[in-house]
C-alpha cells in the first residue's frame, strides 16, 4: 500500500512539473555585417551538441523550445547566444586564417582546416589590388600554379600543350569555364570585376568535378547581390617597357600600350537581385601580332523565394573582340617577332546563358545548373588554302543533391552530369559531336577530431562512333591534432578522355604543323598526398603554416611528340606534331606555405610565402610510343632534349612565389617575386632539323638557361577618399628577361595606372 501511495506521489509531482514548465519562442532572423542572410546557421543547445533548428534561404528560423538559452553556430562566423527577444542577429565572420570558408572540396561551405586536400585561397582584395586584365595572371601569383599559353598546370602535372586539354578543371560559380572542343579554359571570357575570390583545389578531384581535373580545380567565386548596393568602376592605363635588348624592339623605341575599363554594380531592387558587368580591353602586347581588342558585358538575375525555400536565377555573358597569335619567334635575337612575321587575326564571338535554380526539401537541398555556350572563331592566317575557322555549341546541366543530418554531423552529396558539344571547323575535319554523362556520390562524417570523407564517380563518354566509360574513387581524413594543428591525407583518381581538338585537329603554324590521332587513348591518374596545418600567433601576427608531401602517378599520359606524321613530301616530309600517349609517368614532390596577417585600426598586413619542389620522371623511357611513317619508333629517351633523370618535358623542378601587401591609413604597398629553376627537358624537334632550321636560337636560349628566372612585381596606391583610390603597378620589376617555353620570351617589364571608383553601401 505504501509503495502504492509513493509511486502514485512522484507520479504527480512529475505532472506538476510538466505543467510547470515555459515554452520559449524564437523567431527572427540572421545575417552577417553586410547585410546578407546567412542561410544554414545552427540554433543549439547551450551544452549539448543538438541542433534545435537551422534557417533557410532567407536567414530566418522559428521554433518553440524549453530552453531559456540557446546558441548560434554557423561556419566563418562567431558563435553567439540567442535568448527568446532577440529578432534580428547580425553575425561577426572570424578572422583566423583556419576559418576561411571554402566550397570546391565537397560542393558546400565547410572551414579550411578542415579540408582533406590541399586548397589555396586567393582573396579579392588581392585580385582588385593587382588590377588584372585577365584572372589568369592571378592564377599565376599562387604557389605550385603556373599558366603556361592559357593551360593551367598545378605541381608540375603538365607540360606545354599548345591550345588542346586541360588537366586542370576550371569554373565559375561551380559551372565549368572549358571550351567544348579543345578543353581549354576561357580566361578572357571569365570577368575580372565582381569576383570574391578564388580557390585552388591542388590533386585529382575527378569524383566532384569530373574529367578535366585530373590535376585540380580552379573555381572562381563571384559576389551575391544584397540589399546594400555595391558598384565599381576602374580604368587603368599603361605600358610596355623597351626591352634591355635592341634586337627584342620590333617597333624601334616606341613603347607598345594597354588599357583596360571595367564596371560593376550588384545589388537587390524589388526582391530581385541584379548584377551588371562590363569590361573593355585593348592590349597592344609586347610581342607581334600578339594583340587583344575585346569588350565583354554580363547580366545576372536572382530571386529568392524565402516562403518556399526557392532561389532561382540566369548568368549570361557575352563577349566580342579581335585579336593577334604568337606562336614562334623569328629567332633568339629577334625574340618579339613573330616567325615570318606573320600575322593571324582571330575575330571571336562569345554567348553564355546559365540558368540554375535550387531548393530545400526537409533534409535534402537540391540545385540544378545548366549552361549554354556557344564560340565562333573567324580566323584570317592570310593564306585562303589553310581554313583555321572554327565554332562549337556546349550544353550542360549538372544536378545535385544534398543530404545532412546536422546533428550527426554526417552529409551525402550526390549528382547526375550531362554534357554535350557539336564542333564544326576545317580545323576538325569538319563536324564532330562528343557527349560526357557522370553520376557521383561522396559521403563525408565528422566525430570530435576527426572527419572522414570518400567518394565515387562513373564517367561515360561518347566521341562520334566511339564510346567509353570508367569509375574513379577517392578518400580522405581530416585530425585535429590539436586546437591549431590539422593533420589530413587524401587519395584521389583521376580519369580524362581526349577532347575533340587532341583527336581530331589538323593544322600549320609556320614550320609546325600538328595532325591528328582518332585512336588517342584516355589518361588516368592518382595523387596521395599527407598534409599539416600549423596555426599560430607572434605577437599580432597571425600564421597558418601548410607542409604537404604528395606523389601523382598517370597512366596513358597525352602529350603532343614530333615526327613524320604526315605525307612525306618536301619541304618539311610530314613532320610535326602528333598527341600521343606517353606511357607512364609519375610527379613525386613536397611543398610548404606560409600565409600571414594583421589587422588593426591603421595597419592591415596579408601576405604568403610558398615553396614547391617537383621530381617529375618518365617510367617508362624505352617504351614505344608511336610509330612514324618512315617507321621511326618514337620513345621518350629519342624525342626528348636532355634524358638526364628522365625528367618529363617542360616541367620545372623547384618554384618559389611570394607576396606581401601592406595597408597603412590611405597607403597601400605591395611586393610579390616568382622564382622558378630551369626546365631540363623539352621536345628534341626544337633543337633539331628541321624546326632549328626555321626557328633558330632555341639551343642558344637554352644555355643560356633563360628558363630560370626570378621576377618581382610592386604596387603603391593612395585612396583619396572612401570612393576614389589609385594604384601605380609595375611588374618585372628589374625588366629580367626570362622564357615561359620555347620559342616564346616572357614580358618585359611593365608600368600601369589605375584609378578606381567604388560606392559599398555595406560599409
């Protein structure tokens, strides 16, 4: 009886206090110091990791909880406590270097000392302080990065490959920025103006971003309209310095020129979220009939939906120009003349439309990008009989998935690829179609320290009547060894299928002329990499130290191999250029980086130091590789220059870049330096007959070792006031003369001016 009347007590005391208990109500909303709406921001428990409820695309939450106090997580940004008045939270980004948010690893915003692979940042400021005229010279600041004739390579993972495959994925935004008929980036098609920064993803990354990035990614980020306005206008003018060498002055002692105007404004008007761009260029070179007269304009259209969760929108570009190609010189001493003195104009149209459209269903988050582009090149070489023309049209549609559970720290991305391109061109034999289907899947989990990730793609590709499919895989781990120190290792495959200029172009520049290979086989690769983050402190400095030790193996590599690929008739016999597959080959090196700031009320100092060495081999040397037809067998030991090492061609060993900016009130100083030893190996033809019959003074550029370099670039600018600054640059500063490959020689040094007009209704 009495354990009756006990349990019945507790029974009612615990009723009691049921009824007893408050119900809290949070509603409001979360955004950061610009005014914008931070979507997925975590509401928690004070102690426990729960997560009570997240905001959607508005920035807004609502929930009815017990807790009088709660706290607010969101990446990039510090954590904060809510109590049920507050309505409208304005969030303060962290500044620490480990805290930079990145999205190319995993397709969604994570913190950089978390990544399981190596990624560089490039921040926008440092972009708008160098004034490119092209984002490709940015590219080229970063360590381990070079752009050798528009082709992106990242720790040595390719050599020279004129105008044909890219190994390194590049996007904007996440959407790919790749010819559809030779696989090369767009540079001059990708705006300068509006970018928020870039990020550069350094190893295989073919699970995410599909073929093209066996070697990495580069994906460009531009800004989000908000309701706070944001234009900008530059101009900029200056020149090319006479080289030291009066043999290099194919215009006498007049100084070639370069301006550059670009406009921008962003900002939301009715709910709709605008972007304007407009960029005009007109580039003399420093080389011959090496000229750029372009204008560009872009129009971008966002509208948020909060209610349902819904953002939709179109990007479109559109770019007109003319310009000049520099191919060869006409010999050492004559470095800035074209071979012959020959002129090709290339009259270039450029139409992209991208429509994309995401959504949030419960758990899952959905976004569906597509893309139109369509290029016509009308090319005028002077000779009727030889009809480099060429268009193509690229359809794209990539649609993802994204599945998280918050509270298990678990995330599951998925996506299906769609790619397709129809070429016509004289250039290609006339119409050839390929089309690229892929679906993908990458799971990633985090516990206390360490975080896992692995993932699968299946690539199915469709060149004319050819057809073929392969998976790749990749794996990777994150440890917080401690509070600023980050262990990661990583393995990736890689796989990339001919594209249609590598099979199927048949064309003469000068002496060279390049020939076809429909029975081109695809490449595949790996890249293992271990990697550290070191975070710290010296004084108000802050540091974030990153040392990876890395090896890239690839199978079937394309590369272009001189021969007598063609009819054997004089003058030249057939020989040229043919891509073939090279065998085996492997890039095993290390790399350190250092990258520093300060911030203060007068005084802001970022800045980076960074080392990559690259040990690059041929493993299979002997190998037969082609067969000519004089029925030469062509191996990597009888069509390289120097087999010392059996060190692949056009790769450097050792690269240095540096740059430091420093902000003092209304001054702005800024140094950079590139240093990079010389390439051991290149293609045997150019020192050989009969190219160094046509083209001489490369065997005399390479003793001299002009391929080893260091360059440095400065940079002082005044801001006037809020709105107008200026900036006087100068890049190769001491006017070193300097090769980037054969044949070609590097700038000389040269001087610009900027003006900049800005209005940030955010500040």
């Amino acid at each position: 009886m009495r354990k009756q009347l006990f349990i019945q007590a507790v029974l009612c005391l615990l009723t009691i206090q049921s009824f007893g208990q408050t119900l809290y109500t949070y509603s409001g909303k979360l955004i950061n110091k610009s005014n914008e709406a931070i979507v997925g921001a975590q509401l928690k428990l004070l102690v426990a990791n729960r997560v009570l409820s997240i905001t959607n695309v508005a920035g807004e939450f609502y929930l009815e909880t017990e807790e009088p106090l709660l706290r607010v997580v969101q990446i990039g940004y510090q954590e904060v406590q809510i109590t049920p008045e507050d309505s409208l939270l304005v969030l303060v980004e962290k500044s620490n270097l480990l805290n930079a948010i990145v999205v190319s690893e995993n397709k969604h915003a994570s913190e950089l000392k978390n990544a399981t692979i190596s990624i560089e940042i490039i921040r926008p400021d440092l972009i708008s302080n160098t004034a490119p005229t092209n984002l490709e010279e940015s590219i080229g600041r970063i360590n381990g990065v070079q752009v050798v004739d528009n082709q992106p390579t990242i720790r040595s993972g390719s050599g020279w490959s004129y105008g044909a495959g890219s190994r390194v994925q590049v996007l904007v935004d996440g959407v790919p920025i790749l010819s559809g008929d030779a696989g090369q980036p767009l540079w001059n098609f990708i705006p300068t103006e509006g970018v928020g920064g870039v990020e550069i993803i350094k190893g295989a990354s073919s699970v995410i971003y599909g073929s093209s990035a066996l070697n990495g990614v580069i994906n460009i980020k531009t800004r989000r309209p908000t309701n706070k306005p944001f234009t900008e206008l530059n101009t900029s003018v200056g020149f090319y310095d006479l080289p030291k060498r009066k043999s290099l002055r194919y215009r006498g002692n007049k100084r070639s020129s370069v301006s550059n105007i670009t406009a921008y404004h962003t900002g939301v008007y009715g709910g709709l979220g605008v972007t304007l761009g407009l960029n005009a260029l007109r580039d003399e070179s420093y080389k011959m009939s090496d000229y750029d007269n372009r204008i560009r304009g872009t129009l971008g259209l966002r509208k948020v939906v909060a209610d349902k969760n819904l953002i939709y929108g179109v990007n479109t570009t559109y770019q007109q120009g003319k310009s000049g190609s520099f191919l060869l010189w006409e010999s050492y001493d004559l470095g800035y003349t074209a071979l012959d003195s020959g002129d090709t104009d290339n009259n270039v149209n450029r139409l992209s439309v991208d429509p994309y459209i995401k959504w949030v269903t419960g758990k899952f988050s959905h976004s569906l990008n597509t893309r139109y582009l369509g290029i016509n090149n009308d090319v005028d070489n002077g000779d009727p009989a030889m009809d480099q023309s060429n268009s193509s049209k690229l359809i794209y549609a990539d649609y993802q998935s994204n599945f998280s559970l918050p509270k298990k720290n678990f995330n599951a991305i998925g996506g299906l690829v769609a790619i397709n391109t129809e070429t016509q061109s004289p250039l290609y034999n006339g119409t050839q179609n390929a089309s690229n289907y892929a679906a993908y899947l990458q799971l990633e989990k985090r516990w206390n320290r360490l975080s896992v990730s692995g993932g699968a793609r299946y690539e199915q590709f469709m060149l004319n009547d050819r057809s073929e499919g392969k998976p790749v895989f990749r794996a990777g781990l994150n440890y917080a060894a401690a509070q600023f120190t980050f262990l990661r290792a990583s393995y990736g495959q890689g796989y990339r299928f001919p594209s249609i200029a590598e099979s199927y172009i048949t064309t003469t520049v000068g002496p060279v002329s390049i020939y076809p290979n429909p029975e081109l086989e695809s490449e595949t690769g790996t890249n293992v990499e271990i990697g550290i983050k070191q975070g710290f402190k010296i004084g108000k400095i802050q540091f974030l130290a990153d040392v990876a030790v890395f090896q890239m193996t690839f199978e079937n590599m394309m590369e272009f191999t001189f021969g007598q690929w063609g009819s054997v008739v004089p003058p030249l016999y057939g020989a040229g250029f043919i891509t073939l597959n090279t065998g085996k080959t492997s890039v095993t090196g290390s790399e350190i980086n250092l990258s520093f700031q300060r911030k203060s009320k007068n005084i802001k100092i970022q800045g980076f130091v960074g080392y990559t060495y690259a040990d690059s081999k041929a493993l299979e040397p002997a190998k037969t590789i082609g067969v000519d037809n004089i029925n030469t067998q062509q191996t990597y030991r009888n069509t390289s220059s120097d087999t010392t090492g059996d060190v692949l061609k056009y790769r450097p060993k050792h690269l240095a870049k540096a740059d430091v900016m420093v902000k003092y009130k209304k001054w702005t100083f800024g140094l950079g330096a590139t240093y990079q030893s010389a390439v051991q190996n290149i293609d045997m033809a150019f020192v050989n007959f009969p190219i160094s019959a046509f083209v001489p003074g490369i065997q005399e550029s390479i003793d001299k070792e002009i391929t080893a370099y260091t360059i440095y670039n400065a940079r002082m600018g005044y801001a006037f006031s809020k709105t107008w600054q200026t900036n006087l640059l100068v890049a190769n500063l001491f006017n070193f003369e300097y090769a980037i490959r054969p044949a070609d020689l590097g700038s000389p040094r040269t001087v610009r001016l900027q003006v900049t007009y800005t209005i940030d209704k955010a500040k």
